[in-house]
C-alpha cells in the first residue's frame, strides 16, 4: 500500500513535469521569409482551406512552421486566389502593423497562441513530395484549416484591427 502510494505521487510529479515543459513550448517567429501558402478551396463558412509548407530542421517543427505560416499570411498578406476559390484578403496592412504592435503579435505567434486559429486537415503524416529534404532540413506541405473569422476576431478585441461593423 505504502509503495503504491509513492507510485502515485511519483506518476502525479512526472506528469506535472511533462505539462509544464508542454505549456512552455516556444515557437520561433520573423516576418523576413515569404510564406509559401495556397489557398485550396472553398472551406466551411469563416474559414480558408488552405496548403502551407514550412521548412525546419526535423518534420514536426516543419509542420508546425506551416501552421504558423498559414495564420501570419492571413494576417500580414493575404493569400492568392485560384480558379477554385477567391483570394483571402490580409487582416492587416502587413509589415507596419506588426511594427506597431511587435509584442503582442511576438507573444501571439512564438508561445502557441497561433494554433487556436489552426488546424491541420491531414489524416496522416506527411509523405513523398510532401515532406522533402533540403539544405535547411525538411520542407513539409500539409493542408490546414484556417478559423479566418475566429482570427479576426481576436485581432479586434485586442484593438489591432477596427470591427466590421465601425468600418461601414
């Protein structure tokens, strides 16, 4: 009994460790590459069905740098449209915007918050043409889900963008 106890508390620590190391999880983040994202087709009301390729030095941080790169796209420059679907307009006006709000848009992509926003439409891991080899590591293409009015959204309750509703 005494020892299943401190199995428990043993089990109970190890788990806090690994949340905690979890919830620190840190992304890297800059504005000085293009992002190389696609609109696909036409997705589900307030959102962009969207193809992002990231490149980074393993494939799960590349996948991760897609998913970001397809939410600092609607963001910062918007996304081409196709014969498909339409082009998705950026919610900003780009670089200057960032500029004036650095912190927030620094915190928003490099702890996490960007994957509220995103979600990945793959039913597997990435192969073939998907995930290739280069010189900065893996380049990874996957398809994403991006909750573009959801995105907008928060961009106004923090007063970096004005509501569609003060514009008209």
């Amino acid at each position: 009994l005494r020892s299943m106890k401190k199995v428990a508390v043993f089990l109970m620590l190890m788990t806090m460790c690994f949340l905690s190391v979890q919830a620190k999880k840190k992304y890297h983040f800059d504005m000085k590459h293009n992002y190389e994202v696609q609109i696909v087709r036409v997705a589900q009301q307030g959102t962009k069905f969207i193809k992002a390729w990231g490149v980074a030095s393993s494939p799960d941080k590349a996948i991760d740098q897609a998913m970001q790169d397809a939410v600092a796209a609607c963001i910062f420059t918007g996304i081409e449209g196709n014969e498909i679907a339409g082009k998705v307009p950026a919610l900003t006006s780009g670089k200057v915007v960032y500029e004036q709000h650095k912190q927030f848009f620094d915190d928003f992509f490099k702890k996490g918050e960007f994957l509220q926003y995103v979600k990945n439409a793959n039913s597997g891991y990435p192969t073939g043409e998907n995930n290739i080899k280069t010189s900065k590591g893996r380049k990874v293409g996957i398809y994403v889900i991006v909750m573009y009015d959801n995105l907008r959204k928060r961009l106004e309750e923090a007063m970096i963008i004005k509501k569609l509703d003060d514009i008209l």
